[in-house]
C-alpha cells in the first residue's frame, strides 16, 4: 500500500477524527493474525512472522499520526 494511503488512514484515525487509540492497532494485528492461524491451512510460524514484518511499518505509521 503506497505510504500516501497510509498516512491518509492515519489522519483519518487520529485523535481528531475516528479516535483510534495507538494501543488499539496492536489489538487488531493480534486478531488479524489469530484469523488467519485459524482459517489459513498452509499457516507457518514463518508465515505469520512475515505477516508482522510486512503490516508493521504501516501500522506504525498509522499509530504515529494519532
């Protein structure tokens, strides 16, 4: 996802608009992650570790705009 749309989220879930709590995107990666360790046969530990490095940087982009 192009780092503009990133931080577009961002703003959209500051402090100023959704109000999405920093701590709160930690919550979501956690469930993201328990859905697709559930529902994806061919889940590794790796798989769900490059799932974190991947998703990482954009959400802390996003958790830094709050």
């Amino acid at each position: 996802m192009p780092e503009r749309k990133l931080k577009a989220l961002g703003e959209s879930h500051n402090r100023s608009h959704y109000n999405i709590k920093p701590e709160w995107h930690s919550l979501w990666l956690d469930a993201l992650m328990k859905t697709v360790r559930l529902h994806d046969s061919d889940y590794t530990k790796e798989l769900g570790d490059a799932w974190i490095e991947v998703l990482t940087p954009g959400i802390d982009l996003i958790r830094g705009a709050y």
